[in-house]
C-alpha cells in the first residue's frame, strides 16, 4: 500500500527532472528500458536509487502535468 500524497519538494523536483532526463536520453538513444530495470538491485542503475525510490518517481510522474488544459490547443 503506498503512502498517502505528498507535496513535492523544490529539491525532489530537481531530482525528479534529473533522473527523467537520463531516463529519457536513453530512449532518445535506443537503449531503452523499464522504469521498474532502472531501480533494480541486480542490474539497475545506482544513481537512480540513490536519488529517490521507485515508487515516489512514479507517483510524481503520474501525476506531473507541463500544460495547462485550457490553452492546450493553442
């Protein structure tokens, strides 16, 4: 069960921007992969770990929206 919301840091926005742009950098260069691989003990990538956890990187990312609805179509 996950923990109920809370607000997002002026820090954690910062980490949370950082760990999106490596994630989608390696998309850009085909190398792809789950989200869930990046957290992995095994074979993830530590600074993604050490930043923040899986779950709160999902929930942010969920949740983040860089548009306003009433001027989308403009």
């Amino acid at each position: 069960m996950r923990e109920p919301w809370t607000d997002v840091t002026d820090d954690e926005m910062r980490a949370f921007l950082g760990l999106y742009s490596l994630y989608s950098s390696r998309r850009l260069q085909e190398q792809s992969e789950p989200v869930s691989y990046l957290w992995s003990e095994q074979d993830g990538r530590p600074v993604f770990a050490a930043t923040m956890s899986r779950a709160r990187y999902t929930d942010i990312l969920k949740y983040i929206r860089f548009d306003d609805k009433a001027t989308r179509e403009s």
